[in-house]
C-alpha cells in the first residue's frame, strides 16, 4: 500500500532480514512525538542551566554582600574610634594651650582633607545604608581623612607636652589642678541665683559636689595667706601664688595647714564640707587674677588621669 512504509533490519552476523511495516501516518506522529518530546526536555534542561548560573551569581553576591557589610562595619568602628580619639586628643590639646598661655588651633587649621568636613559629624548616620563597593570607598577614603587629622592632632599634642615639659617650673605656679578628684560641678561661674537668698547674684567660682571628708588639693604651688571662718566661706583656705594668681577654697570641713606655709600643687589641704552659707557638701572654689575673679575651668586639667598623676606625684 502507498500510505505504508518499510523498515528492513540486515544484521551483519545474521542472514534473517527483518521488515516492518509502518503507515506513513504513525511514521509521522512517531517522528513528531519525539520531536516534541526533544524539543520539551531540551527547554527544560536550558532553564535548568540558567536557573542554576542565576542562583550561583546570586550566591556568589550574596557572599560580596556579606563581606561588604563586614567591612563596613569594621570601618564604622574605626571610624567611632578615630573620632573619639580625636575628639580627646583636640580637648587636651586645648587644656594645654590655655595653661601655657597659647592660642587655641582654629577649626579651619584642624580641619584636613577636601571638602573641610568637621571631626565631629556624625559619621554613623553618612554611612548607613550603603551596599556598593563604590560607597564603601568613599567611606574608606573619610576613614583615611580621619586618620591624617588624627596624626596632626597627635603631633600638635605631642610638641605641646614637650613645651608643657620644658615649662613645668613656670606652670606649677599656675592654678591647672583639679581641687577635688571626685567632685562634680554643681553650680559654674557667673550670675546664678543664689541657692539660700534666692536672688541673682555673681558667683565668683565653681561649687564641687563631693561627700563630708574629700580630699581638696592646692591646685598650685604657693603660700598660704589665710586660715579660718569668713562670713558665708565658712571655713576658708586662700593661697597665694606666682604670677598674680590667689585661689580660695571654701565650706570646708578641716583645714590641715597653717598660715604661711608654703605648698606644693597636689598636695592636701583640707577637707569637704558644708560650714558657712551652704545647703549640703560642696567645696566652693575660686580663682583671682590680679584681685579679679575669673573663671577657674579656664586653668584647671580636666583629664582624671592626669590629675591624679599630679597629686600621686609631687
């Protein structure tokens, strides 16, 4: 029949030929069942390789991301720490040039690098949410800023401990001791209003809140001029010092020194108390220039360690 087809088989080892007979039609579907059937697990076997060179660069992205993240918050901590670093550094750089008697570095002198950003910025919030190798470059390039205004800053310290150094005779005669280790400051300089007359009145030094029996060291070498009770002082030490400098150191609640006796910077005075004009322990302190009340906090170290290095080591 024409709509039939042949299929003969000749083995090699066999002389038996085989034929098959086909139509033409299931010849036909045959051929494209398979076809098809080729054509679909091809498709499936192409979407699987995508599927899988798709989920390996997601993976391997997800492996930069990672590393990016960690790299970033390393950076945020060198950064926190760079800046506090340098925060503290500016702040006694400052101590030490008052003391000495030096104009303080302007901000636009401190400030390095383009742009003059400011050390104290919050850089937390600059580099949150960043997720690029791009961004994370312009954050290493601000970590390396801070790293040069951090050496500069070191430097400029450095050479001011090396001036401090050469001038320690002068500076022990300059009132740069804290008078009390622990206290706090419970009123500033300046007009106030007065805690038991309740009026606004000048008040002509800085009151340390501490406990009864705190030590309170002479913030300078010098002389003691007077001992004893003056009206609403209460028990009152004043020393006279070089330079014109005299420091007065009220409310106490022992004096453990004599009038005309010289003193060392750090060394033990007297005691906290609240004798005189007082709602509670405190030592009231002043500093006069040349018969002048001026502010006390504009000398004194306010660095605990080195404060407690000077009355360790007189």
């Amino acid at each position: 029949m024409k709509d039939e087809s042949r299929l003969i088989f000749v083995p090699r080892n066999s002389s038996t030929v085989k034929e098959y007979k086909i139509s033409r039609v299931k010849l036909f579907t045959y051929i494209s069942i398979f076809l098809i059937g080729f054509t679909f697990l091809g498709k499936i076997s192409l979407d699987l390789l995508v599927d899988f060179s798709h989920n390996s660069k997601i993976k391997t992205l997800e492996r930069t991301n990672i590393a990016l993240e960690n790299r970033l918050k390393e950076t945020k901590a060198k950064i926190n720490a760079l800046n506090t670093r340098i925060a503290d550094i500016i702040k006694k750089d400052d101590e030490l040039r008052t003391v000495l008697g030096l104009p303080r570095v302007s901000s636009d002198v401190r400030n390095v690098g383009i742009g003059g950003a400011d050390y104290n910025y919050d850089f937390i919030d600059e580099i949150s949410g960043f997720d690029d190798p791009a961004d994370l470059n312009s954050q290493l390039s601000l970590l390396s800023k801070l790293e040069r205004e951090s050496k500069l800053e070191l430097e400029s310290y450095n050479a001011l401990m090396a001036t401090f150094e050469r001038k320690q005779d002068s500076i022990r005669y300059l009132p740069s001791l804290k008078p009390v280790l622990t206290g706090v400051i419970s009123s500033g300089f300046g007009l106030r209003r007065h805690p038991i007359y309740k009026v606004r009145k000048h008040h002509d030094g800085l009151d340390f809140s501490a406990a009864k029996g705190t030590p309170v060291y002479a913030s300078a070498d010098g002389t003691v001029s007077f001992t004893g009770r003056v009206n609403g002082y209460g028990k009152l030490i004043k020393l006279n010092h070089k330079y014109g400098f005299v420091t007065r150191y009220g409310h106490l609640s022992k004096i453990v020194v004599r009038r005309g006796q010289q003193i060392k910077r750090g060394q033990k005075i007297g005691e906290v108390g609240s004798t005189g004009l007082s709602t509670a322990p405190h030592l009231h302190y002043e500093v006069r220039y040349y018969g002048k009340a001026v502010n006390p906090s504009a000398y004194y170290f306010d660095d605990h360690v080195l404060n407690e290095k000077i009355v360790n080591n007189r």
